[in-house]
C-alpha cells in the first residue's frame, strides 16, 4: 500500500477501536469521544490498563507491533475483571475483537482501577519476561545494531569467512521495516527450516495484486549522522536476489522478495554516487584515477603459479587456502577464429581466456562445458596451478627457489554474466567499464546505447515503466531523451575480486537496499580448524593499523558490572 492508502488503513482502524470500546473508556471514568481520536485514544488506553505511556510507540513499530497488540488487548479485558485463561484465549484468538462483546454483550463488566499488575503465576511471570525480552531485543535489532555472520570468502583477509560482526543501523539511518508481518529478529526464513519467517506472495505474477503484499509498507528511513563514504565496508540487501537459498544458483523457480527481506550481504563500497567507475586488470578507477583503498584492505587475485615443487606442499608453505588446478585447452585457430564458434560458445556462457596462439593451434583456459568439449574435440595439453593470495605474497612466493613463475591472471575476455547482461557491453571481470554511478537529483541523457545500464534503475528500483520503440525510449509511455534519478546508488565490490559476486553481476546498489555500517567484529571462529580468533575479538572494522582487540577491556567492564550489580544487592539485604 502508499501512504494514502495506509493512512486510509489507520483511520478505519480507528473506528473499529472506538466502536469496539468506547462503553470501557466511559466505565472507566473517561469521555466516550477519547476512544476515537487517533494516538491519544492509545495513550488514555494505557492509562486506562495502568501501563506506562510509551507503550503507545510500541504500538506503532512495525514487527514490535505484532507482540504489543495482543497484550494490550489482554490487558484491556483483564482490566474489567476478565483474568480467566479463557478470556486470554478468546482476547488473543478474536484479534482484540473480544473488546466487542465486553462493550456490548457481556453484563458483568466492571472496570477494576487498582487492579495488580503482578502476573498471578511463575508461568505468567516467566512469560511475561520473555516477550518483554523479545520486544527490547527487537528494537535493538531493528533500529540500532544487528548482528551479523560473514557467510562468503569476498572479502577474505580483510573480513574472514566465521566473524561474528556488528551492524549498526544509525550510522547511515535506520530503515523502518517494509515487511510488516513478520517473525522478529530471523531474516528471510524461519531458522531450521525452508519455510519464509515473513508474510508475502513471492510469485513474480502475483506480488503486485496479492493481498499479502498489500502489507508492506512505503520505504521509510530515519536520518542518520554520516553518509557512505568511497571504500567503507556495507552490509546491504542484494539488489538483484532471485533466490530462496543464496547458495542454491538453480532454484525452482524466481522468488521475488520485498527489499527488507532479500539476502543480506558485506561488501566494499567502492564507488559512491556521480562517480565514474572502471575497473582495470582488476584494480577500480574512480573518476579516471586508481582507486586508494585503506591499510587494512587485503586485495587478492589468482595468480598462476608454475613450479616443479608438489603444489599442495607449496600451497601448505604459504597458507594458501583457495586455489584452482586449471587445465589448458587446445583449439585449432581456424576453429578459434571463426566468428560461429565464439557464437557457439556463447550459448553456453562459457568464457574463455588465450595463454598462446600461432597459425595451427590456440590454447586457453577457463569453463568448459562436456558438450563443447566433445562436440568440438578439444584437447587438454596442460594444466595451470591458480592460487589466490595478495601481491605481497605473489611477490614473496616468486622468490622461492622451487617457483619458475608467477603470474596475476588479468581476464580480458567478455562475460555474458555480467551486469548490464547486453551483448553491446563486452565486459570482463577484471576489466569493465567504464560506468557512471546514478546520484539523487541527477540527470542523464538517455539513449539506446546506455539504456541497458540503467533499465533496472529506473524500472525495478524507481517503479517506471520502460520501453523502447526503435531509438525512442518510453518511460511511462512518454517519449524522453533524458531521465533524473530519485535516490542514490552505489557500487559495491569484495576485496577477494576474482573470487566475488558483487556489483560487476548485478549493477548500482540503491540507498533503500542499504541495512547499515558494520563495526565491531565482536567473535570469529574458523570453521576449518574448529577453533576460535581470538586475536579477532572485539576488532574495529574500519580504521588504519593492525586491528586492536578489545577484549580485554570488555571483560572488565563486565566483570565491574556484574561486581556493582552484587554490591547493590548485598547493601539493599543490609538494610
């Protein structure tokens, strides 16, 4: 719904409360009018339950929401002598319309103003404390810090695979959620199982008309203190998320989720709004000059290594942890040459990079599907060692007596893969570009040559209707030649840049996609040596110099906290 439509929502709302309670208002001592007017018939209410008054806010948080509606209208019936489990039943089962038959129907209704609010049993008290917990814990989560998992090596060395991070939300603002039925404090699915924690028809079809997506409300951000600046690491929504599992790449079908609840990733951002974006031989370029990144960044690339030493014995020596045993493809040049057979190796996406070429035959290396490879005869004459490391440690393997070479691979040949996925655009992962990123307020020319960089912008992430009739271009059905961005969007790329899919798959990240600024790294575990970072606790993300741990300083306060909290309780018993 817009916020016409939600407000039109709230109104009837409303009505529905007064009518539904304005006979309790009046038992209670109040005016029958003060049940009907919007936010102060929520506060008196609280007044009228004996409940503080900001439990009006939490009325009005989406997700906290869900969990305060329910012991509100517990507490209302409770409040006029109704404490039975069944009249909690019925409270809950009916959606508060329960309220109805107490104002009409019901003859023993009388309004009790010194009521206890003491839950009556161990069970109330522990439940009562458990969604209290949630409800904080929501809050938290919601509009200040979530935490995080790094899930994928793209920015190994830098993040690794196993920390345990802190997002906070209100350093770029927090983002009121869209999804308004949900499970708090779970992502996209409930844990342990397949199953969607929030309530929304993911069917491409159907997600404009179904009454489930009628939920979901307009993006809302709340303003924050700094904005994002070139080179800082963010964890946003991927822009682009198709899938139900982020590790599954061949599902069923599309599933086409609300932006809140797309998969959740950490990314550097590496150009910010009005920048010119290219990538050359796997470095960026930003507005034609090479990208600076900061100390703690730890670039890495696959470098071919040659060498006579065993390869896993090497590898062992240095620590390299991801490598590739690439073989070498031989093709007769007539064949390589032929405009035909690039155009067959295209239906199969297959990219494919030249190491040596003469007049008879060309070797390459790369993907190479088994019906290309039979159908075309292809030859495997040798076989490349690919590790991925830093340059630092590409020049210190080098100098190793047992290496002969080692060489950065540079792939130069074009990507089908690759956003904008055009076959106009003959991008490489390693050289692309170059790109102009979308600014708020801002203003291209529009043509059929740069239409496919910015479709999806001004489509799916700005809601217009785009199409092209010869060299005319139509958005909403009307002729333009130019088009003004409504928000800002950003480029976002893992440190680990051969092994990353990031923006040079999926294009611009908008600023709604954005979930917030990681900052602390608070645990790590290595999930291959089953074993704890510890020189990783409590690290800073962001900032210059070899990462400090602070936790040591963190147990001190704990345990000074903890040592208060004893004392406190000694001198109250001494009393």
């Amino acid at each position: 719904m817009n916020g016409t439509q939600w407000l039109i929502f709230f109104m009837i709302i409303q009505v529905i409360h007064g009518l539904g309670t304005w006979k309790l208002y009046v038992k209670a001592g109040r005016q029958a009018w003060e049940a009907f007017v919007p936010v102060y018939n929520a506060v008196i209410l609280m007044k009228i339950i004996r409940r503080p008054w900001w439990w009006t806010i939490l009325l009005f948080l989406p997700i906290v929401n869900l969990i305060m509606f329910p012991v509100v209208w517990v507490e209302t019936a409770r409040s006029f002598g109704k404490n039975t489990n069944l009249d909690t039943f019925l409270a809950i089962i009916t959606l508060g319309f329960y309220n109805f038959y107490l104002n009409y129907a019901a003859k023993d209704v009388i309004y009790i103003e010194d009521r206890s609010l003491q839950p009556r049993s161990s069970a109330g008290d522990w439940v009562s404390s458990i969604l209290f917990a949630i409800v904080a814990a929501t809050i938290v989560h919601t509009y200040f810090v979530q935490p995080f998992v790094i899930p994928s090596s793209s920015l190994e060395k830098s993040l690794l695979i196993g920390d345990f991070l802190f997002v906070s939300k209100v350093n770029y603002g927090a983002r009121v959620p869209m999804t308004t039925v949900a499970l708090p404090m779970v992502h996209d699915s409930i844990p342990l199982t397949k199953s969607k924690s929030y309530l929304f028809n993911d069917d491409f079809e159907a997600r404009k008309t179904s009454w489930k997506n009628k939920l979901q409300l307009p993006y809302l951000r709340f303003p924050g203190f700094e904005k994002i600046d070139r080179n800082e690491i963010v964890v946003f929504n991927q822009p682009a998320d198709t899938l139900l599992d982020m590790n599954d790449f061949t599902p069923d079908r599309n599933y086409y989720k609300p932006i809140d609840k797309k998969t959740n990733l950490v990314k550097r951002c590496i150009g910010t709004p009005g920048d010119t974006l290219e990538i050359k031989k796997g470095y960026a370029y930003i507005n034609g000059k090479k990208n600076e990144l900061p100390d703690r960044a730890k670039l890495q690339f696959f470098h071919t290594i040659k060498t006579k030493a065993n390869i896993q014995t090497l590898f062992n020596k240095y620590g390299i942890t991801e490598s590739q045993e690439t073989p070498v493809f031989e093709v007769k040049s007539e064949f390589w040459n032929d405009e035909k057979f690039q155009e067959y190796l295209k239906t199969d996406n297959i990219a494919l990079d030249v190491v040596a070429s003469d007049s008879l035959t060309t070797r390459v290396t790369g993907g190479m599907t088994q019906r290309i490879f039979d159908k075309l005869k292809v030859k495997i004459v040798d076989k490349f060692y690919n590790a991925n490391m830093t340059e630092e440690l590409a020049a210190q393997i080098a100098k190793d007596p047992a290496v002969s070479s080692v060489e950065k691979v540079n792939s130069k040949t074009p990507n089908s893969n690759l956003f904008p996925q055009d076959s106009e655009y003959t991008f490489s992962v390693d050289n692309f570009g170059p790109v102009v990123i979308p600014a708020s307020g801002k203003s291209i020319d529009l043509t059929i040559k740069n239409l496919p960089l910015y479709k999806r912008v001004i489509s799916e992430y700005e809601g217009n209707n785009v199409t092209s009739r010869g060299n005319q271009i139509l958005i909403n059905g009307e002729v333009v030649t130019n088009y003004t961005f409504k928000q800002n969007y950003y480029w976002m790329m893992g440190d680990n840049r051969q092994n990353s899919i990031d923006s040079r798959f999926w294009g611009f990240v908008p600023f709604d996609h954005v979930v917030g600024k990681p900052v602390l790294i608070w645990f790590s575990y290595d999930w291959k040596t089953k074993s704890i970072r510890w020189d990783r606790l409590f690290t800073t993300v962001h900032g210059n110099g070899k990462p400090v741990s602070y936790l040591i300083p963190v147990l001190l306060l704990i345990g000074a906290i903890v040592a208060f909290n004893r004392f406190r309780k000694r001198k109250k018993v001494t009393k």
